[in-house]
C-alpha cells in the first residue's frame, strides 16, 4: 500500500509565504511528505532554487504557480501546475502582471500612508522584506510587527482586504486568460479552493463547467480549511464536471500560522495518487 502523500499548493518567500524554497525542502523532509508544488504568486523564480535542494533528498518538486483572476467581478484563483518555467513568452507574460500588481501595491501602500497615517512606503517595505516580492500579505505583516495592528487579520478585516476603504483591485486577469497563459508553459489548470468564493453551489457548479469548457483540467478538492462533507462535496463536483481532483495546504508559514505543510490544520490528506493521475493527465495532453 502506497502510504505516501503530497501538497500540491505550496509558497514561498518568493511570494508571500516566509519559508525559503531551499527550507521547503527541509520542512518536507521533516513532515515526511514526498512531493510538493511550489506555486508563489504570479512567480515562478523559486522553482529552481527548490529543485536544487531537493537534489538527492528523494523529495519530488513540482513546478507551479498561482494566478488571481476576477470572474463577474469575483475572484478566483488559478493554479498551474508542471509548468515550464523557462518558457520566453510565459515569463513575459508574468512580467506584465507583476509589474501591475506593483502599480496596484503602491496605490495601496501610498493610501495607507497618505490617508490612514502610517509610516509606510514601497521602499520601507522593501528594506524591510528584501528580494521579496510583496503582496497584501507583506504589508499586513509589516503594519502588524510595527505595532499599529494587534493581528494579522485586522489588516485584511478594516484596511486592505476587498472593499475595505484602503483596498485598491487588481487590473483584472480573466480565468480563461489564466487557464490559457498556463497552458502555454505546458502546465495544467487547477480551479484553487473553489469554496473560498462564497458562490452558490449552482453559480459554483456553473463556473466550473464554463472554465472546464475553456480547458479548466482540476479541481482544488482537498483544501486545508475544508470539513469532510465540503471535501466529499468538491469530489463530488469534480466527478460532475469531468475534471481530476488536486489538493494542497495553501502554506505560507508564519505568514499563516495555522497551516502546516502537508498536513493543513491537521486533519488534511492528500495520497500520493492524486498526483499519479494529474502526471497522467498531463503526459497525456
């Protein structure tokens, strides 16, 4: 009986997680999972770094990514998995959207500052977060270490999270343009936890199966926050609508405390055949 299990949603310090790829490594060595997707925001530049740790460790690493994209003004993300992460015009690509999502940052850091009264700027997060690329989670942390929050959350809750007074949206990518940006690198798409959107189970069902008609490949159906009936439920759909099942942690380290690698909040369980069938899926593309 194969024993072995995996975590296919994984970030690093890359994006927004605090783990270095190289001590990813170490923690799934430690945890005892066999494989991992490194899949930071909107980057793939980790990806070789952790391939070079896990040389020789037995630890598989899969190179990923994850995408936010806006449906009917709703957010979703995407996640790719076995990209070619040397591929010329996907990593063009990912440079027009990083550099957006840094025009996006700076309107939010500048408001913060500007309008809320908090000694922040791009630079000082940058002294502060060095070779990071930052995101709304770096600045939560930052407002959080500097004493102006009591937690982590209250910089989502009452300043930056989606329609809080300081939020600024993303210049919007569509999934269609994610599902097809991460086919052009030769990876498959997976719809990220499908039950943090808050949809319907009809609106839900309906987006998968217009996204499954534009190549959507899986299903994020084992997820670090689901219950057993919401994990049955997304398997569920998943068979539904024809596409396989992927699963990941979501793991960010401290950034995310309650999520470990592997493992979620505990009780999470991800065999090493749900990655058995997706290399299936994608040898057979």
């Amino acid at each position: 009986m194969d024993n072995r299990i995996v975590d296919l949603h994984v970030h690093s310090t890359e994006s927004d997680g605090t783990c270095t790829p190289e001590e990813l490594v170490s923690e799934a060595l430690r945890v005892g999972i066999s494989a991992f997707a490194l899949t930071d925001h909107d980057t793939t530049s980790g990806i070789a770094r952790a391939k070079a740790a896990a040389k020789g460790t037995g630890i598989e690493v899969i190179p990923g990514i994850e995408l936010s994209c806006f449906n009917d003004n709703h957010e979703v993300h995407m996640v790719g998995l076995f990209l070619d992460e040397t591929n010329k015009n996907f990593q063009d690509a990912l440079k027009e959207i990083q550099t957006s999502r840094d025009r996006r940052n700076e309107k939010m850091i500048n408001r913060l500052r500007d309008e809320a009264g908090f000694d922040i700027s791009v630079e000082i997060l940058k002294n502060y977060f060095p070779d990071c690329i930052l995101t709304r989670a770096h600045i939560a942390r930052y407002l959080f270490e500097k004493g102006y929050i009591k937690d982590i959350g209250i910089a989502f809750q009452k300043y930056i999270g989606d329609h809080c007074p300081y939020y600024v949206p993303r210049e919007k990518l569509t999934p269609i343009q994610a599902i097809d940006l991460i086919h052009s690198a030769g990876g498959i798409a997976v719809l990220a936890h499908p039950l943090l959107y808050h949809l319907s189970s009809v609106h839900l069902k309906q987006l998968t199966l217009d996204l499954k008609a534009h190549g959507l490949n899986a299903l994020e159906a084992i997820y670090s926050t689901y219950t057993a009936g919401e994990e049955r439920q997304m398997k569920q759909l998943a068979a539904d609508t024809g596409l396989a099942i992927s699963g990941g942690s979501d793991f960010h380290g401290a950034n995310k405390p309650s999520i470990h690698l592997g493992t979620g909040k505990g009780h999470l369980y991800i065999p090493y055949s749900v990655l058995t069938h997706l290399k299936a899926l994608y040898n057979a593309l």
